[in-house]
C-alpha cells in the first residue's frame, strides 16, 4: 500500500489544516503565557495587532495601488509604536527607543524613495560612494563599470566605460 502512494498527488485543504494548526497556535499561546506571564499576554497581544494592521491596512491599501513604500513604513510605524508599548509599558526608555526606531525607519523610507525615484541613473550610485567615503576615482571607476560615464584612457582621451 505505501508502494502505491509514492508517486501519488497528496492535497490537503483548509479545513484539513485548521484543526492541527489552531492546537499548535493554541500550545504556543499556552507556553507563552506560561513562560513569561502577564508580558507574554501583552507580547501575544501586540503579535495580534501586527497581524491586524497587516490584514486590514498594509495589505488591502497596496492592494488599492497606494504606494507600497510610503504604506509599509506607515504601517510598520502603527504596528511598532503599538507593540513595543504593549510589550514594554509607556515609559521614557521605550519612548527613547521607540523615536530611534521610528527615525531610523524614516531614514530607510527616503533612502528607498530616492533610490527607486532614480534606480538605473549613476546617481545612487555616486551617492553610495559619497556616503561610504570612497574616493571619488573609485565611484567614477564603479559607476563606468555600468557604461555610464565616458572615462579618460592613458592618453587623456575619453573611452566608453568597460562593458
């Protein structure tokens, strides 16, 4: 009989899945709230809000053709702000840490807008060697490598970048 289910299709459907699934959701929560008491059942909270901003705000507004940068950084910014102060109480540590955060985030949402504004120019790339410190002969040299700038021979004379 195991000889005639090898090279069998096996299918299985949700509600197959959602019994076994709902019992190992459940033994998690169980060990959680075990474990770490009160600040597990804020932390299973805050996992709850997560996956409800997913659902109901970063998914359907992408879905709606909004711009999927500027709503996962306001997404992850609600999703954040909610679970660190749930998991970690409102005091000032949390809010110093929670403004980093949120300030590093914003960072990271320019720094993708400007590069998707300007992916295939030579622009994020010079910028990349200017906030890495390279030498400039190094930038132009990298971005030349892409055919982009016309680069001076031995002779002085300018030749396509290398293919």
């Amino acid at each position: 009989m195991v000889g005639e289910l090898v090279g069998a299709p096996v299918q299985l459907g949700i509600a197959q899945l959602l019994v076994p699934l709902a019992v190992l959701a459940g033994l998690f929560a169980l060990a959680v709230i075990a474990l770490s008491r009160w600040r597990g059942l804020a932390a299973l909270g805050a996992l709850a809000v997560c996956l409800l901003g997913l659902t109901e705000f970063v998914l359907p507004a992408i879905i709606e053709g909004n711009d999927p940068l500027v709503v996962a950084v306001i997404g992850c910014t609600v999703i954040m702000v909610v679970a660190l102060y749930l998991t970690h109480g409102v005091n000032a540590r949390t809010s110093v840490a929670l403004v980093a955060t949120v300030a590093s985030l914003a960072i990271t949402g320019v720094l993708g807008h400007f590069a998707l504004a300007y992916a295939g120019t030579a622009l994020p790339m010079l910028l990349l060697f200017t906030l890495t410190g390279l030498p400039g002969e190094h930038a132009l040299a990298a971005l030349a490598v892409g055919n982009r700038l016309p680069l001076p021979n031995e002779s002085g004379h300018l030749r396509e970048g290398a293919p």
